[in-house]
C-alpha cells in the first residue's frame, strides 16, 4: 500500500512537471515570435 501511494504522489508529480515544462516551453516560443514581429516593425 506505502508503495503505490510513493508512486502515484511521484506520478501526479512528474505530470505537474511535464505541464508546466510545456507551459514554460509555449510562452518562451510565444515571446520570441513577438520579439521577431517587433523587429519586423522597428
């Protein structure tokens, strides 16, 4: 039981890093586009 409950909190964890990777990876990917639109323009 002590088992399965180390590995579902070590799951839900690795899942919390996965999305918030993905959140960090979209708005730097977000950033350089409007870095590029603004270069575009100046």
């Amino acid at each position: 039981m002590h088992a399965e409950l180390e590995y579902l909190v070590m799951r839900n964890r690795a899942e919390e890093l996965r999305r918030a990777a993905a959140r960090h990876r979209l708005a730097r990917e977000a950033s350089g586009r409007r870095s590029f639109v603004a270069k575009l323009f100046s």
